[in-house]
C-alpha cells in the first residue's frame, strides 16, 4: 500500500522513517516533506503544502493513497480529515469541530471545567481592561496562552503580574495575529512536565510511552517558549501507578467527554501534564503526534505502526498490538540562529554521517539543493539515540551532535538531565 503523510518537520520525518519499515508499505509519500524524508527508503516527497488541502487530496487520488496520516495541528484545524473523508479517502486524525481541543485554548479549558478533568484555574480574555483586573486580583506568576495555533510559541511563562500584563497587552495587540485575538491567563503549576499520548477511536486507545519535552529554548528552562528543544522516553516523573491515575483521570473522562458532545475521536490525542503534589493536570491538548517527543517513541517502538493505525478504523485497537523498547531514547534539537523568532535560513549542513536503528538524526527544517542538505529555518535537525540508560542516550546524542555543523546552530546541553537527577 501507499501512505501519505502530510508535514515537513522531525515528526513527519520519524513517522515516515518508522512507517517505511512496515512490510505492508509499498511507498510512503511526504507531502511537503524535507531533505531528510528525500533521503529515506521507500519514500518520496511531494511538492504539496501541508495546508493545500485540494492538492493533498488530488494527490492522494492520484497516487492512489490507502492512508493519510497527519502531522501538523494546522491541516487538522482546517479540516483536512472532514475533506479527505467527503473526497472517499481514508485519513487519520480528528474532524475540525474535535481539533478545537488544540485549535482553542479557551475551548479546551471550557471543556477540562465541564467534565471535571483536573487543570490549572484560568480566565479567558479579548479585553485588556478585564484582563488587567484579574492580574490585579490573582497576584503571583501566571502564564499567558493566545488562544489560537501559533506553532507552539504564543505562550508566556510569567514569573510575575507585570509580566503576565506585558504579555497579555502585546498579544491582544495581535503579537500572534488572530490567533491571540482572544487569550488564556492560567496560574501557573508547579511540578514536572510530561506528555501522555494515546492513539483513540471513540473510547479505545492505545498508549505510547511516557515522555518529557523541553520547551524553553536555552539551558536552565530560560529564555523564550519554543515548539520544542529536545525531548525524552520515558518521562522523569511517571511510574506505573501514576500512569495508571493519567488513564483514568485525564485520558478516559476526555474520550468520554468527546463522546458526549458528539464527536467519535479518531487519530493521535496529546495531554500535555503537570506532575502536580495534588496529581496531574492538563497543560494542554494536542490533537496529533507530539514534536520532538515523536523521535525518541519512534526509535522506542518495535512493533509495526502500520496495522496499528488500520485497527483504529476496523474497530480493533488493542495494546497487544505495540510493543516498546524498554531502553530509554533521548532527542536534541539543533534549530537555526534567531528561533523562535526569524531564523536563519540556507546554510549548508555538514557531518549528519549515517543513521542505524539506535542513532538517527530527523530532519525538520532542511531542503535539498545540488546534493547539499541546506539549513531551512526553525528546528533544523533532532538527534536521536537510544541507550541502556538515559545517561548512554544523552551522551550517544551529544556524541553525534559534536560532529554535526551549521552556522549559528543552537541547542540546548541539558536535555535528559531532569531524568538524570531524579533517578539517582
């Protein structure tokens, strides 16, 4: 069979990679895709923007596509799962009115409140005024959230309330265009972070391995949010009995709640938590694979993703159809000078050397050019290892990224170390 997916980041590369492994596969299309999708075995990429909905689907057809899978929060917002089902084509993934989970932070929350799904105390807001006034009576640090999509970036970590005031101005002053026309002003939660990703249809699901992002952009968790800098598998914070108290707090009452405003949730659901002392809470939802924490579970997974998928449409979704590594997998962010704000572009990248099924380097913001990988913007590249320990995964990762270069390249140094110091 052919399988479309649709992105060009590290996410779409890993998936891409993981898929092309199926026996089932034939060719897996890319669409846009980046250097390093061009590179892989049995894929191709195809010229389409992911947000060309009417290409993507004359594309499918054309090629005769069994499967659509969706990367980016963006198409899925749009309604690219409503489009391709009317067009006869199978794609996974959530209808537009369910991606509101993502696509609207103040939907979510409204949403969390109403089916008593632990979350942080907030207030939605489109007048600074009003605003201004809930600072005024809820001092202490908050975060600010614009409402709508802005790739991971419109979210400020407001260590006090003339922080969180500057932020809410500039956004309601259209720092995000419309999707900070309206914004979220939460408290902001105290604990350790992790990302609990299931793949739905209706009530079934089937969890992938706990893991830990790292949205700062510099060491520390200083500087400006990011839509990611690294990430690893499984999360510092998480046992089994605390995954258990996530699938029966947060992860059930969603699909159930889902289910009782009429949607039949089908396609990969994102919690993003805090590790609270009261237990863990909702940061937010995602209604698609995480991205970096795509490249450690990928390199995690041994089964085949493939029949997986197929039985979330069949009606057979079951655990018994993934197993993991039990090795832990770590993933460093190598993204341009100048991210997240505008970022170099069109630097050559030298020393990527070769990929094995324990060390891989995706690609996200790369293009071909003459045989040469080019610098695209944003992430650039996610390195990713696995390793007996996260200790071995760090340093394999860190290893490889000393080999690699481009100029202006940031990372961050400490990915993996919370993993580290909390299990000493």
């Amino acid at each position: 069979m052919k399988i479309l997916i649709v992105g060009s980041g590290g996410r779409e590369h890993a998936l891409a990679w993981k898929i092309a492994q199926s026996p089932l596969v034939q060719t897996v299309l890319v669409a846009p895709g980046n250097a390093g999708t061009a590179q892989e075995s049995k894929t191709r990429n195809l010229p389409i923007p992911a947000d060309d909905l009417a290409g993507l689907i004359a594309a499918a057809k054309k090629e005769g596509v069994a499967l659509t899978i969706v990367g980016p929060e963006a198409p899925l917002v749009a309604g690219i799962v409503d489009r391709f089902t009317e067009a006869g084509l199978t794609c996974l993934g959530p209808t537009a009115a369910a991606a509101q989970l993502e696509g609207s932070k103040s939907h979510a929350k409204a949403f969390l409140a109403r089916y008593g799904i632990p979350t942080a105390r907030y207030e939605s807001f489109t007048d600074l005024k009003a605003a201004r006034l809930y600072l005024q009576n809820h001092p202490g640090p908050q975060v600010v959230k614009a409402d709508g999509l802005a790739a991971g970036k419109g979210v400020v970590v407001a260590e006090d309330s003339a922080s969180a005031l500057a932020a809410a101005t500039a956004m309601l002053a259209g720092a995000f265009g419309a999707a900070s026309a309206k914004i979220v002003i939460e408290e902001r939660l105290i604990g350790a972070e992790a990302s609990f990703i299931v793949l739905a249809d209706g009530l079934r699901y089937v969890a992938f391995p706990t893991s830990e992002d790292h949205k700062r952009r510099d060491d520390g968790d200083l500087g400006p949010n990011t839509g990611g800098m690294g990430a690893f598998s499984p999360a510092s914070a998480v046992d089994a009995p605390l995954e258990q108290i996530i699938r029966t707090t947060i992860i059930e009452p969603t699909l159930r709640g889902l289910v009782a405003d009429g949607h039949h949730y089908r396609g990969f659901l994102y919690a993003g938590l805090m590790i609270t002392k009261d237990g863990p809470k909702v940061l937010e939802f995602n209604c698609r694979f995480g991205d970096p924490e795509t490249q450690p579970i990928m390199m995690r997974l041994k089964s085949d993703l493939v029949p997986l998928v197929q039985a979330a449409f069949s009606g057979h979704l079951s655990e018994d159809l993934v197993a993991f590594d039990p090795r832990p997998a770590l993933c460093v962010v190598l993204a341009a000078a100048g991210y997240p704000g505008t970022a170099r572009e069109g630097d050559e990248i030298t020393g990527l050397g070769q990929n094995d099924l324990e060390s891989m380097v995706f690609h996200g913001g790369t293009r071909s050019e003459e045989g040469r990988v080019l610098s695209r913007g944003g992430r650039v590249l996610g390195v990713t290892s696995l390793g007996a320990d996260m200790q071995e995964a760090r340093m394999r990762a860190y290893k490889r990224i000393a080999t690699i270069g481009f100029p202006g390249a940031v990372y961050r140094r400490d990915i993996g170390q919370r993993y580290e110091l909390s299990h000493r």
